[in-house]
C-alpha cells in the first residue's frame, strides 16, 4: 500500500497545513448600530497577532466594550472615532458608502450590510470610490477591479496601517520559515516533477518532466488531481 502523497494531505486539511488559530486575537469586525445612531470611541492600544500583517488596533466604545479595529496609517494611542450611517469625513471614521463622497480613499468594506467588513483588509490596501448608480456605489478595489456594493454598506476612510512589512526583505531562510509558520501555506513550494513517486504523480524517473499530460479532471479523485485543473487550452496559442 502506498503512502498518502502531500497533495492529499493537504486536501485533508490537518494541522501541519492550517494556520495555528491559538495565536489569534479574535475577530476584527465593525460593532452593529441601530440606524442614523453615532457613537464615538477611543484608541487605546495596538496588538500584534500572528500571521496578520497589520496591527490590530483596541478601541474603546464606553461602558465596558472593547472591540477589535482595522486601523489606518497615521493614527496614535488616544485618537477618537466615529462609526455610524454618517459621520464627519476623517481619517479612521466609519460610514456607509452612500455619504463618502467620490475620489475618498476607504478600506475593510463590507459586501453586504452589516457584515463586519470583508474587502480591503490587508496592510497597505485601499480602494477609491468612483462612482453612484441605481445598482449601488462603484468602488475600485486595489487589484483594478470595479465592484459595485450596496449603498448601505460601511467603510472605513483611510489606507490600511502596515504598508511597508511587504518590502521588508527577508535575510535568512529561517525568518521566512518562521513566517509562513504562521499562515495556513505550505512552504516551501516544490516543483512535483523533482518529488520522488510516490510523492507526486509527476515525480520520478531520471528527468525531469511529468511523464504524462499534465492536464487533470476536474472530477479526478485526490492524488491524482493535480497540474493544470479542467485546462481548457495549454501551451502558446
């Protein structure tokens, strides 16, 4: 009997492939507001967590709560801000998309109201708001992308804080090592053809090429299912 290849334990999902979930300091989310209600918080500390590479920031709403915030570049230890429906225009506010006006730089926006925040979150990152239309609010996400959103659905003006830990460069092995610890990646990436075979339906033999067509069914059972998935077309046209 052979041995489970990496391509089937990782499609299995234990614990060397997924990212260490004790080192994490809970959800970063928008709190839910009843409508046209503003309330105001203050920043009062920054927390590292593991595999994020944006400070998270705790902010403090009054009697007793404490949530968990995306900050933006260019805020300190005791600056005040707003969520709401609307609010004053500044930098760390949070509001719907139908009251930030056109060309605002915004982050952590949410696809659906009241979700807490889905796009735009990793460090650096920010979108522009275009344009309004019936549908929505046309948004321009980081990649080039237009996408239209729901008029009610909130933002938070601003770029997001962290923007230089991608151009820090690593010096050592080990430090990348240790990064990618942290995510839920397998690292490093080897080419399946310079695995051995029973790693890697490509691997083996004395050179190195697949063997075999490298296009896979899309209905292939694990193990098998690697290469090029349900390729329509390979190769220069």
């Amino acid at each position: 009997m052979g041995r489970r290849i990496l391509v089937q334990r990782r499609g299995k999902g234990t614990q060397n492939f997924r990212s260490p979930k004790h080192k994490k300091r809970g959800a970063v989310n928008y709190i839910s507001l009843p409508k046209d209600v503003v309330k105001e918080g203050t920043l009062i500390d920054f927390i590292h967590e593991g595999g994020r590479g944006t400070p998270i920031g705790l902010i403090d709403y009054g009697n007793g709560q404490k949530v968990n915030w995306l900050p933006p570049e260019g805020v300190f230890i005791g600056d005040k801000f707003s969520i709401g429906t609307k609010t004053e225009l500044a930098v760390g506010n949070t509001m719907a998309l139908k009251n930030i006006p056109e060309g605002t730089l915004v982050y952590n926006i949410e696809i659906q109201p009241v979700d807490g925040g889905k796009m735009v979150r990793s460090a650096g990152a920010t979108a522009t708001v275009m344009t309004r239309s019936e549908k929505g609010v046309v948004v321009l996400l980081p990649s080039g992308k237009r996408k239209t959103f729901n008029q009610m659905s909130r933002a938070t003006v601003g770029v997001v804080a962290g923007g230089g830990v991608s151009t820090k460069p690593f010096m050592k092995a080990g430090a990348k090592r240790y990064y990618e610890r942290t995510k839920p990646k397998t690292w490093p990436v080897v080419n399946g053809n310079v695995m051995n075979a029973n790693s890697h339906p490509f691997g083996g033999g004395s050179k190195h090429r697949a063997g075999m067509s490298t296009t896979t069914s899309r209905n292939a059972p694990p193990g098998r299912k690697v290469g090029m998935i349900a390729a329509r077309q390979t190769g220069r046209k």
